[in-house]
C-alpha cells in the first residue's frame, strides 16, 4: 500500500504511523521548530525503508553547513540510493549529491526543475529556498517560490510557510513594501513562523526602522524565542542590531552574554550571529573583552577552510579578536590549497580571502590595505552567502577603514552611498560627520 504525505504526494515505504511522524517533522522543519531530526529518526525505526524520511534527514544535516554533519548527510545519501526511490524522490537525492559535493549552484538548479514538477513539494521547496540564501542568490530567493505560488491555496497546509518565505525573497530584492506585506500575511496565518518574522525584520533593518525593528521584536517574542526554536539566536541578533544602531551598547552586550551566548551553542549558525555582533561592537570602539576567546575555542571544530567559507569568514573574525593569528593562517591556507573545480572552493579562493585580507589588515591598523582589500571584495561578495543585512559588515568595516585611515574623501563618498538607503541611520550621519570634521583638519594643518 502507497502512503502520502499531508500535501498528497507519495512516500515510498512509509507506514500510515510514520507517515504522521514525518508530516510532524516537515511541520517543525518548516517553522523552525522542535526536533525534526528526532521525529524522523522515529518515523525510520517505524518504517526503515522510508525514503523521504531519510530523505529530509540528510538534508538537514546537509543544511547545518558543518563538516561532521556533511559527511553523515553524504552517508545517508548513499544508503538511501540502495531504496526503491519514486521519480521524485530519486530527484531529490540527485540534487543532494551535487549540494553535498560543493556544487550549490547545480544543486540549485535541479531544484528548480524538481519544484516545476512537483510544485507542492514543500520540503524541496524550503530546501532550494535555503540553498539560494546559502549561496546568496537573491533572485533565487524571491522567484523560486514565485514560480510556485500559482500553483498553491490559501486552504493547503503549509501555504503561510511559502508566504514567509517568499517575503524574504521580496526583501532580498529590495521589495520591502511587498515583503512587509507578505511576512505580516504569513505570521497571521502561522505564529511560529519565525522565518516570516525574521523576513519582516529585515525589512526593518534595511530601512533603517530601528525603533519599528525593537517593537516588532518585543510584540512577538513569545512566538520566536521559545527554548525549542532553531531561529531564535538569530532573531535576538537582529535585535541586537537595532539596539546597535541606536547607541543602546549596554543593551547589545546583554543579549549577547544572555540569549545569543550563553548556553554557548555549537551551531555554526549561532556562532556567525556571535563572530559579526563582536565584531560591530569591537569596530565602533567598544570593549567586548574575554568574549573573543570563549567564541574562538566555538569555532575550532567548525571552521575548516573547506566546507563553507562563509562560516570560516566569520570564523577569522574571531581568531583575530582573540589574537590567535595561527588558526587565520590556517583557514587561508586552506582556501589558497582548494585548487578544484567545486564552487565552494571558488568561494573560498576568489571571495572569503579578499575578505579575510581585508579584515586582517582592518585589525592589525593597516587602514589604507584593509579599505583596499574591501573595496574590492564587496562587488563579489553577494556570491559568498547571506544575507544583504548580514553582508553589510563588509561596507561597515571598508568605510570605518576609510575613516580611520584618513582617507576622508572616500569616507564621506562611502557615507553617502548609505545614506541613501539608510537616510536617519545615526551611524551612517556619523560617519558623514567625521568625514568633514577629518577633511577639515587637513584644511586646517595644511
């Protein structure tokens, strides 16, 4: 007998009681919620020729962009291939190899095909939702669920989720009055979506909304902050930028020393939210202390040179706030050495090395090299990963660098060009201000 997921599409091997375990399962994946994980370990002691439920296993081990989950993600794959697979499911598997592999755009790509053949596909369709926010394809993020939209109700469960997502692709793309929309849509619908939330967030970031950013936060916290939420560090991070903004630096460091750092979370994801808040504070001239270290020992079991170089990035901000120069030297001796034809390595070489030049030279007080090196590297970074929001700490630290430096033309230029998007930024207004305080004393001592 052939059983089907809540959506009405098939799963090879499932069982009527693993069949619930797992629509429970892509439920918590969905909003970020619970044990996935758990749940589908369930469902393959229930069931163990379950195709999907391996399946989604190993992409969220994939998705956790850490080399030990990598390779239990590449195990699963090859012991899921030995399964009587559906059309749909061997597709699925498909496109997981070439992620896994480092080809992100091609893994990509083939979920595109996958999502126009099966549009209801919801996890492969937050999947390729995530893998165009890890290879930082902004149109990939809005078009992907654009493409499928038509296709969905309002009555089909999970149809907020694609809202909240689509939201963030409309974001990305610099949409914000549509993503707003579409993200206040999604939460209405579903609470827990703290990826919804999260995409309204952002707009309020780069619209420079702080006071808005700190309300929206506040107001729905208990829907986003619960001990089972997977997002939850990453939402406290974006507030913390808002109180950032603001000047509100005792308000910064008490959410990172609670809830964004505290329990000391392993997760790479946690620790990139940790490595750029440090650095924000350290750059604007605060103190953040033994911090570094304890994020810097975090990072020792992740950051490897090769699996991600966006997490290794933000690793090095680390290993330089701690003064641990050895492991920086490793991390780019290892982009140097991945000389293949895997993306990732592209990523590595092309991208994270400019970048962590940049960043090396910014702390060591090479000014002029660091604004150079990140001039550079900010037109080729959006191929790195992240968000426009999480990417902005490159421009952040090219126009402090530029201030510091002396470089005051270039200061007051940089300044502008934020402004523009953020006209009542406190931070940017700054750096116009000492930009021709900087250029006026030059007038003076000449």
């Amino acid at each position: 007998m052939m059983f089907s997921d809540v959506r009405g599409l098939s799963l090879s091997g499932a069982t009527a009681e693993a069949v619930s375990m797992f629509d429970q399962a892509v439920d918590a994946f969905s909003i970020y919620r619970g044990d996935p994980v758990g749940l589908l370990n369930q469902a393959i002691r229930t069931a163990p020729g379950f195709a999907m439920a391996h399946i989604l296993k190993a992409h969220l081990l994939a998705l956790a962009t850490e080399p030990d989950a990598r390779q239990s993600a590449q195990n699963i794959v090859a012991k899921v291939k030995s399964l009587s697979l559906s059309e749909r499911e061997a597709s699925h598997v498909s496109a997981l190899e070439k992620m896994l592999a480092g080809q992100w755009t091609q893994a990509a790509i083939a979920l595109d095909l996958h999502n126009a053949n099966y549009p209801h596909d919801l996890v492969a369709l937050q999947c390729g939702h995530l893998w165009d926010f890890y290879r930082a394809s902004s149109r990939g993020l809005r078009d992907r669920i654009a493409r499928v939209l038509p296709k969905w109700s309002s009555d089909m469960p999970g149809y907020s989720i694609l809202l909240g997502m689509h939201a963030f692709g409309l974001e990305e793309t610099g949409d914000y009055a549509r993503a707003e929309d579409a993200g206040r849509q999604a939460v209405e619908m579903q609470s827990l979506d703290c990826w919804a939330h999260h995409a309204v967030a952002h707009v309020m970031e780069m619209q420079g909304r702080a006071e808005d950013g700190i309300g929206w936060m506040i107001a729905r916290e208990p829907h986003w902050s619960g001990d089972d939420n997977f997002f939850k560090v990453h939402n406290w991070w974006h507030r913390s930028l808002y109180h950032l903004e603001l000047g509100q630096v005792d308000d910064v460091l008490a959410l990172y020393d609670g809830p964004i750092r505290k329990e000391r979370s392993p997760v790479a994801l946690d620790m990139v939210d940790a490595s750029a808040l440090l650095w924000r504070l350290q750059m604007s001239g605060h103190d953040v202390g033994e911090r570094w270290q304890e994020l810097a020992s975090a990072w020792d079991e992740h950051a490897d040179g090769v699996s991600y170089p966006f997490n290794d990035w933000h690793a090095v901000m680390a290993y330089l706030g701690a003064g641990r120069h050895e492991q920086v030297e490793r991390i780019t001796t290892g982009f140097r050495a991945n000389t293949g034809t895997v993306e990732t390595d592209d990523w590595g070489r092309k991208i994270a090395l400019p970048l962590v030049a940049g960043f090396a030279a910014f702390w060591r007080g090479d000014y002029e090299t660091a604004a150079s090196q990140l001039y550079g590297a900010r037109h080729i970074a959006n191929a790195l990963g992240g968000s426009h929001a999480q990417r902005d700490i490159i421009d952040w630290t090219l126009t402090e660098a530029t201030a510091r430096g002396g470089l005051f033309a270039m200061t007051e230029a940089l300044a502008g060009e934020r402004l523009a998007l953020k006209p009542h930024s406190p931070i940017n207004r700054s750096f116009l201000t000492r930009a021709r305080a900087g250029a006026m004393s030059n007038i003076k001592a000449a």
